[in-house]
C-alpha cells in the first residue's frame, strides 16, 4: 500500500454518489494482526560503523508480527464523509543482535534483546463509496501520536546483566488506510480495515532515544461497530 494508491482510492470515494452509510455517530472496536518492517539491522550495522568498542556480529528482528486492537469512534458528517478517533495497540516486536568488544582483555560478546511496544491515538478523516445497500470501501488518512516503549536485556561482555528502558518517546506520525464495510443491521457493522503507520520510532543511534525506527507498520483488523439513533 502507498500514498498514491489510497489518495486515488480516497478521491475515487469522494466522488462517489451512492450512499450506503447514514450520518451520525458510531463506536467499535476489533483485533488484528500487526507486522513491523524490517529496518533494523541495517540501521544497527551503521551506527557502529567505525565504533572502536565494539563490532556487530549479527542483528535481527527475531519477531515481526502481534495481536493487535483498536477502539473507536467517530461521527459522519455526509453519508460519505466522517471523522474517527481510534485507540490503537499495535503489539510488540522483538530484535536480537550481538557485539563483539574490540577492547583487550575483554574479547568476548554482549548479547542483547530488545522488545518495542507501539501504541497511541489516531486521527482520521473518511471517504465512503456505496458498492450497494449492504456493502460499501472506506478509504481514510490522518496522523497518529505513536508512543513507543523500548525495553532492551541481556548480557555485557564483561558477563554482567544489562538492562536498559528507554525514556518515554512520542511523536506524531501519518497514517493510511483502506476497508470494506458490511452493515449487518441498520445499527451494526462489520469492518474489515488494513492500516499503515509511517516511520514509527527513531533511527538506531547511540544514544538512550536512538532505538531503531520501522519504516511502516501494517495492521489488519477485524471490526464490530455501532451506530447510533438509526
């Protein structure tokens, strides 16, 4: 899914004239599935470029993918127009890499594990195209206040534990999203939504808010939601 692809599906949904959704408000929620691009390892490698303590023996993002859910809400204005506020946990990813020590001595590796929780609130504006009474494609964009939590463990090369919790880290990012809506009742709906999340995180640096940035995460939900006054 690109930029490209949900603009022209948004414009393609704006100019529609069949209306298959009433005005009005409606809340919901679902579970999916997320999956976390793999950035990682080439952002790690670069940051240890010339380091003189340590050189990269390998890096991977050992776990890319999680349970994911979201609660909404949100107001029609137009039978075809709206706005939606969501709640959104994006699960967790999980990265593995190992450093050599350069310094004498010591000779030996450190072996960390990282874990990345995404969650955070998104803003969205919606287009919808009637396909008839019962179905109809949602195409949305908007910004997402991504809050990321970074734990990392595991061993120095001394043989000590290491353990290390990133500050708090939130920035405001876009989103992209398409759908299909299946309005079970005149007051129920399921949703099939698939969602992007841009450049969540920050590049691998070193230093305490460096911890690595995923160019995209995708989500996949299933939805229930309901409308009110209908």
């Amino acid at each position: 899914m690109n930029h490209k692809l949900v603009c022209a599906a948004l414009a393609a949904v704006l100019a529609g004239t069949a209306h298959a959704a009433d005005t009005g408000f409606y809340v919901g929620g679902g579970v999916g599935q997320s999956k976390y691009s793999d950035d990682l390892g080439n952002q790690v490698r670069q940051a240890y470029v010339g380091h003189t303590g340590f050189a990269v023996t390998a890096v991977d993002l050992t776990d890319d993918s999680d349970t994911a859910y979201k609660i909404f809400g949100g107001y029609r204005f137009l039978p075809w127009l709206g706005v939606e506020l969501a709640w959104n946990d994006l699960g967790e990813a999980r990265s593995h890499y190992v450093l050599h020590s350069l310094v004498p001595l010591t000779n030996a590796d450190a072996i960390l594990d990282g874990r990345y929780q995404v969650k955070g609130t998104s803003l969205t504006v919606f287009g919808e195209l009637a396909f008839n009474d019962t179905f109809s494609g949602i195409a949305r964009v908007g910004v997402f206040d991504a809050n990321v939590d970074y734990v990392e463990t595991g061993l120095q090369a001394s043989g000590e534990p290491w353990y290390f919790k990133a500050p708090d880290d939130s920035s405001t990012k876009t989103t992209i999203g398409l759908g299909v809506n299946w309005r079970v009742t005149p007051n129920v709906d399921l949703r099939l939504d698939y969602d992007r999340y841009h450049d969540i995180g920050r590049r691998f640096a070193l230093n305490e808010t460096g911890n690595g940035r995923f160019d995209y995460i995708d989500v996949a939900s299933l939805n229930l939601a309901y409308r009110f006054g209908q």
